[in-house]
C-alpha cells in the first residue's frame, strides 16, 4: 500500500480539531481552520454545494443546510466491521 498521507478529524462536543500525517515525511501537523486553535463543530453546505464550516457555519444553525452536534450523531449510527 502506498501510504502518503492521513487526515485525521476530532469532533469534539464543541469544536473540532484537524491534523494531517505524512509518512513520507514521518511528520504530524495540526491544520487551523479558522485562525484559531478551536473551530466550532458545525458544517453548512450552501446552494453552490460550497461547504463552509466553524463559525462561518455556526452564524447559519438554523438553515436547513447546516449540521451541527456532529459527534452526537456519528456515535448513535451503528457502524459494522
């Protein structure tokens, strides 16, 4: 397999935290998303299907295009092997 690089995503309760590997490189590094080392947990997709995220997305929670409390949904899906 030719590994050259991993995201990983944290959804926190609250916010979310983005960090890519390299293995080629062997090296970690977190990705800011919004200049900020805390992002709020919510995405929002709009009518160009651009995704915008953190704050951005949070001033839009009650548009129908805007998912929030993202990790309290990820845990209630059933997920198989």
């Amino acid at each position: 397999m030719n590994k050259k690089l991993i995201v990983s995503i944290d959804f926190g309760t609250t916010n979310i935290k983005v960090a890519l590997w390299n293995w080629k490189k062997n090296e970690s590094k977190m990705i800011q998303l919004e200049n900020s080392d805390k992002t709020k947990n919510v995405l929002h997709y709009n009518e160009r299907k651009s995704l915008l995220w953190g704050n951005i997305a949070y001033n839009k929670i009650n548009d129908e295009n805007t998912v929030s409390n993202i990790k309290q949904k990820l845990e209630k899906e059933k997920w198989s092997h």
